[in-house]
C-alpha cells in the first residue's frame, strides 16, 4: 500500500511544520505533496525555516515535493528555472529544484508517478493582499500562472490527481471556499478579487482539461470537501481543499489503491 499526505499552507511556520513532518514520519509514510504557500522565503527567516524542515525531515525519513503557492520567492524560483542545469536538455521543460535534500520544488504544469498513480502538479496563485505587499520584496507577478502555462499543463491530457494551490471556479470548489468567494468577508479591493479572479480561471481550466479523479488545494485556508461530475467524464472527482498552519484540516493522507481518508 502506497500512502501519501498532501498538506495546505504552513507559511513558513517552523513549529507547525516540523510537528507535521515528525507526525507524518511517525506514522511510516515518506512522502509530503505540499500544496503551497510552504515558506521559500528570501532572507534569513527563510534560510532558517527550509534548514528546520531539512532537519526534520532527515530525522524521519520524509520527503517534501512543493507545488509553490503565491507567497513564495518567485524572483529565487524563476531565477533557478532559467538555469540550464534545472531545464530538460531534450524538451527545454523546466525540473523540479531540489531546495534541500529532502525539499523539492515542482514548476507548474510538471507531471510525475507515485506508483501507479499519475500526478500533475500547477503552482501559484494571485494574491489578494497584494495592495499590502511591495513588489520585489514580498510580493512578485511571477506568482500568476500564464496562459502558457495553462496550454503546456494540458497537452498531456487526464491525469490521477492534480495539485493546484487555487481553487476551481464556483461551480467546482468546495462550499467554504464558495462562501469566502461570495461574500469577501476579509474586505478585499476589488481590482485584488479582479487579479483572484484571473487566476482562478486559470486553474480552473485546467482543472476541466486533465479531468483528475481527485484535486487539492489550498490558498483558501479552509478544510473542505466535495464530489463533482465534471462534463463528459465518466467518473466522479473529488475536490479537496486544506486549511492553513494552526488551523484542523491541514492534513489529508490518501491510499493510493484504497479510498482517501482526512486527518
């Protein structure tokens, strides 16, 4: 039995996610598919956060693959992919950086199998407190996926399961999502819901091309779930959105060949 645990933002938080990890290990599964807002950081809080989650994980055995949120350094992520060494030689693609031994980040629209299971990993998000936030020192444009790289995540086709730091549209998301969605009860701009809002459709489309069995989220910092038919697709997905550091519901483990169960 193949077992996995997707986790939603820790935000550089170092208590809760070394705790993470050490519980994780603890109960023997190797594997993190972090779904973003994970902390890569610029300065030395940031250095510090990635070497505390290194340590941790050298101490249990477990591995961390992160599809990037909005708040990460995406100055630091561009600048590794424009390397040639993080590039395929044959397709030019971009690979997965490894931040630390343990620690990889996954560029958007990267694919890869856990077992049998085919996953598709699409990173990055638009903040909505970006009005809040200076460009270039916690804030950068780079965080919105591009229609590029909608078209380069969907040439494949289908996948299993696809990571996406977002949510789907209305139609699609989970009803806590919807709710937060409808009623902006943080007060947020609207040219900032507008910018949201690209993104969101962004990933929705997405979503709709590579017809997953099962989605995961988070950016929303609510615990949820819900089971949708997408169009012509034989089969039901599950949509999953995860909750922030602090907050119950930041957790998901999935059997990979058995049902999922929440923790």
């Amino acid at each position: 039995m193949v077992q996995v645990v997707f986790a939603g933002d820790w935000h550089g938080n170092v208590r809760w996610a070394t705790s993470r990890i050490e519980s994780i290990g603890a109960a023997g599964i190797t594997t993190i598919l972090h779904v973003g807002d994970f902390g890569i950081w610029p300065g030395s809080f940031g250095k510090r956060y990635l070497e505390a989650v290194e340590n941790a994980c050298v101490r249990q055995g477990v591995e961390v693959l992160v599809t990037p949120g909005n708040h990460e350094d995406w100055a630091r992520l561009t600048t590794l992919w424009q390397h040639s060494k993080h590039r395929d030689p044959a397709t030019g693609a971009d690979l997965p950086v490894r931040l630390t031994e343990h620690v990889q980040v996954l560029p958007r629209g990267y694919r890869f199998t856990i077992g049998k299971t085919t996953f598709l990993s699409f990173g990055g998000a638009a903040s909505v407190d970006k009005h809040r936030r200076t460009e270039g020192v916690d804030w950068w444009p780079e965080e919105m996926p591009s229609e590029a790289d909608v078209e380069g995540a969907v040439t494949d086709g289908p996948v299993d399961i696809l990571i996406t730091h977002d949510s789907p549209e209305l139609e699609w998301c989970v009803p806590a999502v919807r709710e937060t969605l409808a009623h902006n009860p943080y007060g947020w701009p609207r040219d900032s819901l507008s910018w949201a809002a690209v993104s969101r459709a962004r990933v929705n489309r997405v979503f709709e091309a590579v017809q997953p069995r099962v989605l995961v989220h988070g950016h929303h910092h609510v615990w949820g779930e819900r089971v949708v038919q997408l169009p012509n697709v034989p089969y039901e997905t599950r949509v999953i959105s995860l909750s922030c550091d602090g907050v119950a519901g930041n957790l998901w483990r999935l059997d990979l060949d058995a049902p999922a169960s929440a923790r």
